[in-house]
C-alpha cells in the first residue's frame, strides 16, 4: 500500500469535527481532502503545487495538562509538531509521529489510538499554496525531555488553559480535541 493510499483509507475512516473551521464542515473538509487526493496524484509531496497533505502530532503530558508546543522557525507561530512526508512514511501516522519526535527531540511518543483528531485546510505562500494537514495527538512519557530541533526557535510546555493566550485558533481546537479524546 502506498502512502497516497493510506491517507485515502484514513480519510475515509475520519470522523472528527471541524466546527467553524471551513465552511465545508467536518465532512466537506474530509470530502476536499479526498477530492484533492483523487485528482492529484502527488499529493502527498512537498512539490504538488496545487497543495500537498501534511501530517502533525500534538505532544501532550495529560499528567500534568500541559502541551508542547514550537516556535516555528519559518512562521514565527506557536504551533503543534508537523510537517511533511517524506518517502519513508509508510502512513500518514507514522509521518506525524516522525515529525513530532524529529521537531520535539521526545523519544518514546505514542499516538493516541483512533485516527486522527482534526483536519486543517490552511493557505501557505506559493508555490504550494495550500497545506491539508491530518492532526494527531501524540502521548508524551513521564520522563519526557524536550530538545529544540533547527525547525523551530523555541520550544515550550503550555498549560492546557495558555494555550489561547499564544498559539492561533486552529491550535486552540487541536487541544480541546486531544483533551476530548483523552476524556474518553
């Protein structure tokens, strides 16, 4: 099975909630994602101008309610781990979990069971144009020590309720999910 594949079985497999991200909503959003896979067939490279897939992990210590969070370098935002595939990633998980442990320096992250928590459809300057990203919420263990990676100027442990006073609202959404989903 090819990468391409799996995102297509991943998506259609989604059940999350988008809210008042998109006006699609939850299912048009999922239905654009595929649509886009569908029509072109590298998207899930860097080089599919049209917009390409991306994968990224919320690192989370439900422990202590806190959230790990990058400065991104290119951005200048506080934002969740994620990034690219890379031809490696036999899934779309597997691609967000190489990213969250790449840009954190966390070893021994795993990905909460389930799928994915969020989709975000988000613009980026040309020539892409446009990131798909599938998030993930990634389990931090007990002994967790951070490391800053050359993508990011700073990296930081954010209480659950700081969130919103740093990071956008597509980040504030990605943490009440990964909180629902660890509510159960």
């Amino acid at each position: 099975m090819t990468l391409h594949d799996d995102a297509v079985l991943v998506l259609k497999g989604y059940e999350g909630s988008e809210g008042a991200e998109g006006s699609a909503g939850r299912l048009g959003l999922r239905e654009q994602y595929l649509d886009h896979l569908a029509a072109h067939p590298d998207a899930m490279w860097k080089r599919c101008e049209a917009g390409h897939l991306t994968a990224s992990a919320l690192v989370v210590d439900p422990e202590r309610g806190r959230v790990l969070l990058t400065l991104h370098r290119k951005l200048g935002m506080w934002l969740q781990m994620g990034g690219h595939c890379e031809p490696g990633d036999a899934t779309l998980a597997a691609a967000a979990l190489r990213e969250a442990t790449e840009e954190s320096g966390v070893r021994g992250l795993a990905l909460l069971p389930g799928g994915p928590l969020r989709l975000d459809r988000h613009p980026i300057p040309a020539p892409c144009n446009w990131h798909l990203d599938v998030q993930y919420a990634a389990l931090a263990p007990p002994d967790a020590v951070a490391a800053i990676s050359e993508e990011s100027l700073d990296l930081r442990w954010f209480g659950y309720d700081e969130v919103a006073g740093v990071a956008d609202a597509s980040v504030v959404r990605l943490v009440a999910a990964a909180r629902a989903a660890l509510d159960g």
